[in-house]
C-alpha cells in the first residue's frame, strides 16, 4: 500500500503541475519571439510582462487549478536557469580578467549594496524589494534576481517590480554609455571595464560593449561573468539570514542545505566542468540560450502568478531607487578607474 501511495504521488504531482507550467512554457516561447526581435529589451523582461497579461486573462477558477504549475516554473526551473548558466562561464577567464579588475568590482559592489540600504531607507523601500533591486543593479540583473528569488522566496510583485526596474535602466545605459565613453576618450578595455560593472543584464553589456568598437565587447562580457560569481557570496548571506529568520525556538544550528543551496552547488559544479574542458567551448553560445529560455520559463510562471494591483500599491518608489543607485554605481566605476588608474 505504501509503494502504491508512493507511485500516485508523483503521478497527482504531475497532473496539478504539468497545466500550469506548459502555459508557462508557451508564454516563455512566445516572449522568446517577441525578445529576438526586440534584443535591448530581452526575452526574460518579456516573459515576466507577457506572463503577467496571460495571467489576467485567464479566469481566476481557472487560474487557481494552474498556480501549481505556475509556482514550479517560478521556482524549480529558476534554480535549473542558474546551473545551466554556469556552464558557459570559464573561471580560467575569471580569474585572467579578475584580478585587474576587482577593485573596481568589490568597489560598485559595495556601492549598489550600501546605496540600495541608505536610499531604500530613505525612500520607505525596504524588505524583498530592496534587496533585489540591489543585487540585480550591483551584480548581474535578470540572473541575480532569479538567484537571490529562489533563497528569500519574495512576493511575485517585488521581482516584477525589480525586473522592470532593471530593464528600464539596461535600456538607458545602451543607448547613454557608448556615446559618453567616447566623449569620455575611453579606450576600449576601460569600456568594457566600464559596462561590465555598471549595466545590469549581461545581454545589455553585449550590446552597449560591442556597440562600443575594438575588444570592448569581449572584455566586458567577461567582467560581466566574473561578476557573476559575485552572487555565491551574496546568496549564502542571503540563505543563512533568510534560514534565521524562520527559525523556531532559537535554533542556532542550520542544515547545510539552507545555507548554501543546491542549485548554488550546482552553478558551481557546472562552471568547474566548463573550465577543465567538459563543456567544449563550441556548446556555449547553446547553453547560454537554454540558460535564457529556462530564465524566461521561470519569469513568466512569476508573472502569470503576478497581481498587478500589488504592484499598483508599490508606487513610483523603487522605480527611483533602481535609478538613483544606477547612477551611483556608473559614477563610482568612473571614480574607481581613475583612482586605479584603469581609465
């Protein structure tokens, strides 16, 4: 009887799940389209947008029996985005640009994490919506926001709200950092240097970078990633405060799991197998693109779960959060190369 029950549980699990996440997998195809055509703006962005307006169509009875389809998407597969990343990511590169580099890194690091604690005081933004604005402007964007997501659990109203926050900056560094760079006589390793620590998603990186001209698209694609590994640290504080907080009776001791996350290990695993020669470097350019599409999967479950009248009740708030701590991070780069000398 206990085999029986064990072999139905995953069959009802299958059934509750699988709706609700093949909506989510046709938003995510659709907003895949929709993100090749428009690439300032990304296939993720969309999702999360096409999956909130999916969301509102669909009747609320109906929508109840797909939220556990919808909750999967949002959640495992987002932990699945961020190991599949790893893959295209060479710590050897890592470690060749890093080191030139790290102040500069460290430096707006701090400056998107002490600025998002200071302003979002200050503005009344505080909680999940704080924090991922903050790792999403100081570390890599889209990525760092599903990352930090799958630890603290936010409402699907906070990751709205930081997504489009994010984009709505990735969008004015494309088109602000290329012309101001030249004004600036930047030469291209200090763009690169440049857009790799300021712009948030690594798709804009690419297009305000290579928009630039010589190697500054390679160069800052490679910041980018090795900023990347920037969100293990983060993520472990994250899982350990998170894990405290749920705590019942004073527990002092965590198991390891809640402290650092499997997909975390993951991520790592991957990005290691990358680095020896495992994943041939021909395959990242496909890992990449299955990466994206599962980031999108994942976003738009969060987005057809999504009640924009939570987000209506939020204001204009994070919105000049994300914007004032884009600025501070943009100058502080800027500050950070003159005083290196990397400029």
């Amino acid at each position: 009887m206990a085999e029986a029950r064990f072999e139905a549980g995953p069959r009802h699990w299958a059934v509750r799940v699988a709706p609700g996440l093949a909506v989510a997998v046709l938003v995510a195809i659709a907003a895949t389209v929709v993100g090749t055509l428009f690439p300032l703006v990304g296939a993720p962005v969309f999702g999360v947008v096409l999956g909130a307006l999916a969301g509102a169509a669909i009747p609320a009875c109906r929508g109840q029996r797909l939220a556990a389809g919808y909750a999967v998407a949002g959640r495992t597969v987002l932990q699945l985005s961020i190991v599949v990343l790893g893959a295209g990511l060479s710590l050897r590169q890592v470690v060749a640009v890093g080191v030139g580099s790290l102040p500069v890194m460290l430096g707006t690091l701090t400056v998107a994490l002490g600025g998002a604690f200071l302003l979002g005081r200050l503005l009344g933004v505080r909680g999940d919506t704080q924090t991922l604005i903050a790792v999403g402007t100081g570390i890599c964007g889209a990525s760092a926001i599903a990352a930090t997501s799958a630890v603290i659990k936010p409402r699907q109203a906070d990751v709205a709200y930081a997504l489009g926050t994010i984009f709505t900056f990735n969008i004015v560094a494309v088109l602000l950092f290329p012309p101001i760079g030249h004004l600036l006589g930047m030469n291209p390793h200090a763009f690169g240097l440049w857009a790799g620590t300021a712009v948030n998603d690594t798709s804009s990186v690419v297009a305000a970078s290579f928009a630039y001209g010589g190697d500054a698209g390679t160069f800052g694609v490679v910041v980018k990633l090795t900023r990347t590994l920037m969100l293990i640290p983060i993520v472990v504080v994250l899982a350990v405060l998170t894990a405290r907080r749920s705590a019942t009776g004073g527990e002092v001791s965590l198991p390891w799991r809640r402290i650092v996350p499997v997909f975390l290990l993951g991520f790592l695993a991957t990005a290691t197998l990358a680095t020896v020669g495992v994943v041939p470097v021909a395959w990242h350019a496909a890992i990449a693109a299955v990466g994206t599409f599962l980031i999108t999967t994942a976003l738009a479950g969060i987005g057809l779960s999504l009640r924009l009248s939570d987000m209506r009740a939020a204001g204009v708030r994070p919105l000049l959060l994300g914007g004032l701590l884009w600025l501070a991070v943009a100058a502080s780069s800027l500050g950070l190369q003159a005083v290196t000398g990397t400029l």
